[in-house]
C-alpha cells in the first residue's frame, strides 16, 4: 500500500470515525477561470503558485470549464503563474494572501507563445469577496509589526475592525484571568464578549475558565491576523460572536531575525488628569526573533523571545468617609439618616461619635484621608515581570506533505506591593504560566484533494496568595472562625456607595484544554466541499478560599447611608464558606459541512451545517451541582442525598436529576446559507448576503458551588453585632474543603444559587448584506448591514425576592426579610441560573481598506449600530436582572455606541532624490503611523443605592423626578465638576424598583489618537538587507482625557461626578530594533 492509500486510510478513521478535531483555519485558497481574450475557457491551462518565502510550489490543471482551485496556501507572498499552449504566460508577483483568504483570480491569455509574458505586480490582500457572505478583517504583517500598539498586544488589532465593540475596560487585553489584563471582553455584531473564539495556528487559544482569549505571541512572531464578525464559515466554533484568526510565523530560505527594545518612562509622559504626581513608569520590553532553512526548501525553524518588566505607581481612587463623617457630621448627605436601633432621625444629620463601633473604627485608621466629598486617590506600587518564547518548525516532505509545529511559554508575576497601614491599597502576591502548543499537519492528495490534521494542548496555572502585614476579622477583634490559616487572611467588605475591599488568602487554578481532529477540502465541479470537525476537551482545577473568613456588607439600609451602618458596626449580612474545590470538566465534540457552490461564473452559494451539541460543564471531583425544582418544593421532596436541605434543592444523581444536572443536547444543528454575486463580472463590485445560526455554551465558570452543602456556607441578615456575628447563631466551622458530612447542621432558611431544570443552548442567529467596490489594485470599500437576534441566553434571576409589606415601615420590612419571601422558611436569597435573556443588533457599516501599494496602507471604519438587551451577566454575576421579572430591565446593552470611527495606517514617507546626499539623508527612509479611536458614550444606569423595593435583590434603580440634562456646550471642568443633573433623581418610592429604564443616560465620549514616528537607516555593502529602526510612539498623542462615567448612585455625595479617566494620560515609548 503507498503513502498516499495509508495517510487516507488514516486519516479517515480519524477525521470520519469519532475522534474529529479542529478545522484547518490557517490556510487560503485561490480560484479562478481560465479564458482567451474572447472569453472561451481554456481547460488544461497550468496554474501554480510559488510560496516566494519557501519555495513551496501548489500546482493545477483547470478543469473542463476553465476553472482552478489552489488549495492548502499558507499565508504569505506568492507568485501566481497561467499557461496554455499557444498563449502567452499570465503572471502575477508578489500577491499577498491573507489568513483564510478565499481570492479569486480568473486569467485572461493573450494568443502568443509561452515564451512571452503579462505580469502584474501586487495584488491580493483587500479585494474583493467573490466566495461567501463572511464579513471579515484582514491585518498584514506589516500593520501588525509597525502600527503603534499600545504593549505590544497583538489583540488590540480587534479593535481595527469596525464591527467590533468595547465590552469591558481594557477589553483588547489577553488572558482575562491576569490582573494587568483583566476583563478582556470583545463583543463583535452585538455579541457577548465571551461569545468570541479566539484561534491561533488553527486551534482554539482560549482560557478554558472564561472562555476568551489566552496569551498570545508578540507582534515580531505574528505572519498574519484576521478578525471575523458576522455569517461565518460552519468550520469555525459555533459560537455567536467573533472569531479572532492568528498565525505565527515560520522560517524561510534565507535567515531573518530582529533585536528590539521598547522602553517607557515617567518623565516624558503627561500626568492623569486627576492625579499630581508622575505614575513612577518605568517599563522595559527587549527580545528578538530568528528565522531560516535548517534544510533548503525542506525544513524551516522560527523563535522568538520576548521579556517585559514594568515598575509603576499606579493612580487608584476610592471614596472613604470624609473627615467631617469620622467626627460625626452627616450634614453633606442630602436625604434624613435615622438611627437604626431607635428608627428615629438624626437631628441635622449629626450623629455622636460614641456610637460608632470600635472595630469600624480600627479599619478607619486604615484608611486613606480624603477631599470633602470623600474622594481619595493615591499611588499604588505595580511590579510585573513577563518572559515569552515563543518557536515554530515547518516541515516540508515533498509537494504532498507540510508539517508544522509552534509553542508558546508565557511566564507573568506580580509580587504583592502594599503601602504600610493603607488598607486600600493591599494586593495579593499572584503568579501565572501560559503554555499553547499546536502541531498541524496537510496531507495534498491531489489538486482537488487537501486533508488537514490539528492537535493542540494549552495549559494556564495562576495563584495567588493573601497580601503581608494587614490584619484579618480575627485580629481586629470579631469572633468569627478561621477557614484561611495564618500567616494568611481572607478579607471582604463592602460599604455600598463608598467602597469594596477583598481579597483572598490563597487560590491556585489550574486550566487545560486539548484537541485533535480534522478537516478535508475537496474540489468537485463547481463545488467546493469543506468537512470536518472537532473535539474540545477541557479541565478546570479550582482551589481556593471564598470568603473564608467572613464577608460583611454594609448596604445603608439601616441608616440611609453606606458609611454610617458601618461606623456604627450595623452591617446588612454576613456571610462565611468553607474552602471550595471542584473540577468543572467538558468534552465537546462538532462536525461540519460547507459547499461553495459557483452556480455560474458570477454567482456562488454558500452552504453550511454545523452539528454543534449543547454540553454543559460538569464537575468531576464531587459532582457539586445542583438544581430548584418548584415542583419538588411544592411537594416537599428533598435531596435523598443530604435529606436535611430544604425542599426543591436537588444534587446530581437524585431521583430525577440527571448525573450532569444539566442535560446534554447532541440533536443541535446549525445552518448557514450566503451569497456572492460578481456583479459585473469583472471581479471588482461584489454583492453578498446571508444568514447563520449560532449557539453559545457555558463556560467552566458556571458552577459555582459556593453554598451548601458543596461549601457549607452561611449568611446573617442584619447579624446581632459587627464584633460576634454568630451571637445566637449556629457555626459550622471549621470545615474541609469539599462537600460537607451528611450530618453538617445546614443553615436554615439557605441562600443558594443553583440551576434550574430544563436548561438550553443560546440561540444566536446573524444576517448580512454587503456590497464591495475594489478601487485600482489593493483599495477596497465595504457598505455593509449586520443584524443580529439572541435568545434563551443565560442569567441569573432572584427566584425568592421578598416581598413588600406596606403596613410596616421602611426598617421593620428591611429587619425580616426572610419572612417576607416566598419561600423563606426554607431559602434566603435564591438566584437561579435560567435561560432569560434576549438581545438584538442591526449596524450600519462603512469600511475602506488599502494594502499596501506606494507605501501606503490603511483601514478605516464607520459604525452606526443599535444594541439592546436585559443584562451582560451570565450566571451568579454583579450584572444581573434588578427584579424577578427580567423584562423590566430591557435597554440598551452596556456596551452600545451609537457612532464610532476607527482609523488605522502605515505611510513609508516617499523618500527624496535630491543631488547632494545631505538633504537626502536627512529626508529619505521615513515612516508615520497611527490608529485613531473616536466613540460615543455608552449607556449607564442611574441607581437608587438603597434598597427601598425591600426586595433583597439590591438593584434598585432610582425615581427620575426632573430633567437630567445639562446645558450643551460645557467645558471638559464643568462636566467632570458634574455631569449630568443629580437633582433630577431621587431613591425610588417604598415598595418600588425605580421609575427610570436601565441603561437611559449616556457617558462621556472616547478619542484617542496612538502615533508612531519611524526612521530606518539602511546599511549597505556587506550588511546590505539590514537596517536599523528607530522608533518614537505616543499613545494618547494629544493627551486628551476621556473619562469614565459619572458616580450614577442616587445617595452619593458624589452623585453627577465624574472621578475616573477611561485610560492613560499621555505615554512616550522609545524603541530601537535592528532587523536582518
């Protein structure tokens, strides 16, 4: 049997047996007819492209039609060559093909002899989509290796997409999980941000925890990068949002490398806008690259090695009680404060300073001084440290075999720095490691026939342990139990409106995911067949405390203010966990089919289904999941595992409660169905549409076992004292790690957060229409309408909120709230997990893209676009519905903006050809470039702060009682003095969530302006090919302030306020890298 029987034997049994993996997502494809001049096809012309890099060469014959189809192409730059005997040679050189690119190229010969020749030079990169109705963003090596990026984070290239929306702060930053990078949300098409699939090399790159993107490699080790937004392919994850592309680079036949060095400074850059001091920044960023032939057109070796090091004193701000507070002056607060043991008012609003708690007032020495109206801001030390590498071999074994392999190591630290008897300024000592490999393999059996195998591993291990030199609950005189056990500590505090301080004594959390799998091309006809798929696995090993110690919250429900409950020790719950551990664990496989059908040679069709089953995460080290059935509360059926919870929670392998709590849904099928049509036929004005359906999955932070009896936990509503919260109360503690003994005596009535029966997949469906014109060679305009529609996406939903009582006063509902619930002999607050949440988009998009020609390349992008939904928040999440009906919170997503504008370029300036070399020198080897940034605001909420719905949920929103609207034409000064009228609000009425919308008020804008300055000195004679680059960048060019929204809470002294920026003041870089 030959190779070529063997490897499909093979192959087959992996590809079609079961053991499916992930789609070759790497590669390009062009197509094309052949024809003569008077338009007669001319089959058995031979086509081929040259890979100018390696040497690789992919060649055809055009079929009985005239057409070709060249599969398999890495991204790179090619020599494109036509020939038929009697006509001349068609060449095209140095055609740029992008990650995933489908070009079309048809070829039109002259009658001559191969002898003679056309050539066109350039081509590729921004033209016209011919093949199907996948809106997407390609970025080139250039762009990507000279744009000014803001660290070097490749992933802030989303962001030059124009359908692409901030979703969080610091949302183009990698590896959520690290704190230098937190919340790296992308939201694209009106997407959630955890919805994006993030792919490098082929494979998922994601954190298995979050489901968003891992750590990736540094520019310098990128070839190509493609940003995917709406009706995309069947062979890429079925989730609804964006797919980020990425490819790293590889060896050539000639050796390359780079040396450079980025460095920052505080003393060139301009100070925040509310800060006085320099930040301290000192920031190193140095490596290199190198690449070439181990073997001449047969083997090729890239690596590349990054390390960063920061050292800055980063401005923090909080609100503390003010000195007027601490000494018991009340007056600045504009509603009555009452004593909450009495009920009676605090004449004037003065309160005696006897009254406060001792413990309340230990924590006040640890806090920061602050103005009149409670702002504090202070410079906290922020230490990293950041080492990379970064390698890949390519391995060609003939015209039918290539093979490759890359890794990615990525160690980051950040020591604990606090500043001594600051309590708001501790942080915990945490450590991480990154490690992504991918091993892909493509077997060409024929022009018509490519087989691609991709297996992938990724790991990410972070921990964390508690800061040095700051007292826990015990050692400030509460008694409660230890869970976290000296010398570290477990601390939580909330004091509503003014400020949250928590941290947790220990954490490690290790995560892997792993794949193998599997896709074939296949050209037949007039179709062009992709098929496939994948198996994902992944394993999460999470170890940590959870308020180990206890956690108080101080709501100012009692009083009317947040910092006088907690200065008179009043606190509105107490909660404490045992120490969790769970393995929350997930295989899941998909298969896929997509035809490119060319009806004629104008129109294609594009075909796709994706079986993508619906499969929870389960946990595998104590299945600790569980689930509300109102049905079994109804009848008074109890776990029979732990018979002693209350009735209707149920636990995995209960009668009725299936081994996974959730069901799996392995008869999901999602259909996909575009158009392109050529509309002149000359492969320069295009129109396409389609239509695709999508569905999320849940990702391993779903289970969140941190009540009982997984964590035997407890909570105390308006507990006895701040000094001994179990007074009159039944501890548990200590506990171990891990579900509780069947005899644990469980907290009655239990608050709990579990799921509910009959979970389902988020249905997300995506539909398009796009008209491209392609302008001279490489300019490409895109007017484009995307919609969107979600539903059954998932959200957490009070399911025993208390109810209002209106014959007793504000306090006596507030002080029994448990009686008031509809099930509060048994539950306290009951959030559940349900498939609620809807959400809709349409845009308006308009996009013009030049490759580079004459120096010049650009992209520039408008978005008018409309977002609405009820909530961000998936499960157990800060975000979730303000009531039991989630229908009320329907508005406009948090992430909305109206109109925004995204530039991007790179400008070799043309160099001069004067007569004396001194001008010339002085004037020549030039390069600008930049990115510009111009948003509206985004939606915010005007909140009550106090919970007068008495409901326990804590999201009340407020009364709008007049016109928040200030005056237009306002300086920057009047509007951070105040933004928006707070006299226009009041806390809502008894018994009420608030008569205004959410999301109603719209923040401040964002512009931002990053500029790069370049000068390259050439070397010549034995160093000819080598240069030096200089490179001077400013991010924030013009220091332009864009700040956050204002403080949004009706009870603040802050109310109206803006007391944040939305990014960095001004920051100079000054870089030097030699290339070779």
């Amino acid at each position: 049997m030959g190779i070529n029987s063997r490897f499909l034997s093979a192959v087959l049994c992996i590809g079609l047996g079961g053991s499916v993996g992930w789609a070759q997502l790497t590669s390009a494809t062009i197509s094309g007819k052949v024809t003569d001049a008077s338009g007669s096809v001319l089959p058995g012309s031979d086509v081929s492209a040259t890979d100018i890099a390696t040497g690789a060469v992919v060649q055809v014959k055009t079929n009985d039609e005239g057409s070709y189809v060249l599969l398999g192409l890495s991204p790179d730059m090619y020599n494109l060559r036509i020939s038929h005997d009697g006509f001349q040679v068609y060449e095209q050189k140095e055609l740029q093909i992008a990650v995933g690119q489908r070009l079309v190229i048809n070829g039109v010969l002259a009658v001559g002899s191969v002898g003679q020749a056309i050539t066109v030079t350039g081509g590729g990169g921004a033209t016209v989509n011919l093949e199907s109705p996948m809106v997407s963003t390609s970025i080139d090596n250039q762009m990507t290796t000279q744009l000014p990026l803001n660290g070097r984070n490749i992933l802030q290239l989303m962001q030059l997409a124009p359908d692409t929306s901030v979703t969080a702060v610091s949302s183009y930053q990698q590896s959520a999980s690290r704190p230098d990078q937190a919340n790296s949300y992308v939201g694209a098409s009106g997407g959630r941000g955890d919805s994006t699939s993030y792919y490098l090399d082929g494979a998922l790159n994601e954190d298995a925890l979050t489901q968003i993107a891992n750590v990736y490699p540094n520019p310098d080790a990128i070839q190509e990068f493609s940003f995917s937004s709406s009706v995309y392919s069947a062979k890429f994850s079925g989730r609804g949002g964006g797919v980020m592309n990425a490819v790293t680079r590889g060896g050539t036949n000639q050796f390359h490398g780079t040396l450079f060095e980025f460095v920052r400074n505080s003393a060139f850059n301009a100070i925040n806008f509310f800060g006085t001091k320099p930040d301290g920044l000192k920031r190193h960023q140095f490596g290199g690259t190198i690449g070439g032939p181990i073997v001449k057109d047969k083997t090729f070796a890239f690596f590349s090695y990054q390390r960063t090091t920061v050292r800055q004193n980063a401005l923090t701000t909080f609100t503390v009680p003010t000195a007027a507070q601490r000494s018991g002056d009340f007056s600045m607060i504009k509603r009555q404060l009452v004593d909450p043991v009495t009920g009676l008012p605090f004449a004037g609003n003065q309160v005696p300073t006897s009254r406060y708690d001792p413990i309340s007032l230990k924590i006040l020495q640890m806090l920061p001084a602050s103005d009149s109206t409670g702002i504090t801001r202070f410079l906290s030390r922020y230490q990293t440290n950041t080492n990379q590498f970064v390698t890949r071999i390519d391995q060609n074994f003939g015209s039918h075999l290539k093979l490759y392999g890359s890794y990615i190591y990525d160690s980051f630290q950040q020591p604990g720095n606090s500043i001594q008897g600051n309590l708001l300024s501790a942080t915990t000592d945490q450590k991480w490691l990154s490690q992504f490999g991918v091993v892909n393999a493509t077997y060409i059996f024929s022009p018509s026939l490519t087989t691609t195998l991709v297996g992938s591993f990724s790991r990410r291990t972070n921990a964390a342990t508690s800061p040095v030199g700051f007292p826990g609950w015990s050692d400030l005189g509460v008694n409660v139990p230890n869970m976290v056990a000296a010398p570290h500590t477990s601390f939580y505090l909330a004091v509503s409106n003014y400020f949250t301080k928590t941290w947790n004594g220990f954490y490690t959390i290790p995560a892997t995911e792993g794949g193998i799998g599997n896709q074939w091309t296949w050209g037949i006809g007039r179709h062009t067949l992709e098929f496939g798929g994948e198996v994902l696995t992944s394993k999460v090993i999470k170890n940590q405390d959870f308020k180990g110690n206890g956690y108080f919250v101080f709501s100012g429900g009692l009083s009317g203010d947040g910092a006088l409950d907690f200065m008179l020790g009043k606190a509105a719950t107490f909660n404490q966990a045992a120490n969790f551990y769970f393995v929350p664990t997930r295989t899941l496989p998909a298969l896929y089919i997509n035809d490119n059908w060319k009806i004629t040679g104008r129109l294609t069709l594009d075909l796709g289904l994706r079986w993508n089953p619906f499969v929870p995460v389960f946990d595998t080290a104590y299945h600790e999941e569980a689930l509300f059935d109102p049905e079994a509360y109804a009848a008074n059926i109890h776990s029979k595992q732990y018979p002693t919870l209350p009735a209707g929670l149920l636990l995995a392998g209960d009668p009725t409660v299936p081994s996974r709590v959730i069901d799996s849904n392995y008869r999901r099928f999602n259909p996909r169905i575009g158009f392109a049509l050529d509309v002149f036929g000359d492969g320069r004005t295009s129109l396409r549409g389609g239509y695709g359906m999508y569905q999320d999955q849940m990702t391993a932070n779903t289970i969140n076992p941190t009540f009982s009896p997984f964590s035997t936990s407890v909570t105390f509503t308006n507990p006895s004292s701040f000094a001994n919260p179990y007074q009159g109360q039944v501890n548990p503690f200590p506990l171990p790690p891990g579900p509780a003994p069947v005899t644990t005596p469980f907290q009655i009535p239990m608050a709990a957060n579990p799921m509910t029966r009959n979970m389902k997949a988020p249905v997300i469906q995506q539909w398009n229409l796009t008209a491209e014109q392609q302008v001279g060679y490489g300019t490409l305009f895109r007017l484009a309408y995307e919609g969107q529609n979600a539903v059954h996406l998932f959200g957490s939903v009070e399911g025993n909120a208390a109810i209002y009582d209106p014959t007793k006063t504000y306090l006596q509902n507030i002080s029994n709230y448990n009686i008031r619930r509809p099930m509060g002999s048994s539950y306290q607050s009951l959030p559940l997990g349900r498939n609620v949440g809807t959400s809709n988009y349409h845009a308006l998009i308009v996009s013009v893209q030049r490759q580079a020609a004459r120096g010049l390349t650009f992209l520039a992008g408008y978005r008018w676009s409309r977002c609405m939904n009820e909530s961000e928040g998936a499960f157990f999440n800060a975000n979730g519905y303000s009531t039991p009906n989630p229908k009320i919170d329907y508005g406009r997503c948090s992430y909305d903006v109206k109109n925004q504008f995204k530039g991007s370029v790179v400008w070799n300036v043309p160099s001069t050809h004067f007569a004396w070399d001194a001008p010339n020198f002085i004037l020549s080897h030039w390069q600008m470039n930049g990115i510009v940034v111009l948003r509206g605001g985004t939606p915010f909420t005007v909140s009550s702060g106090i919970d007068n719905s008495t409901s326990g949920i804590g999201m009340d929103r407020a009364d709008m009682v007049g016109n928040p609207n200030l005056p237009s034409g306002r300086s920057d000064l009047q509007k951070v003095a105040m933004f928006y009228n707070p006299a226009a609000f009041t806390a809502n009425a008894l018994g009420t969530f608030g008569n205004t919308k959410r999301n109603f008020m719209i923040g401040p804008g964002y512009s931002n302006v990053d500029y790069s300055l370049v000068r390259q000195f050439p070397f010549g004679g034995r160093l000819e090919g080598n240069s030096l680059q200089f490179r001077a960048e400013a991010f924030n060019l013009l220091n332009h302030p864009n700040f956050s929204s204002p403080v949004s809470t009706v009870n603040s002294s802050s109310a109206g306020r803006i007391i944040s920026t939305n990014g960095d003041a001004r920051i100079m870089q000054l870089a030097l890298k030699f290339t070779f």
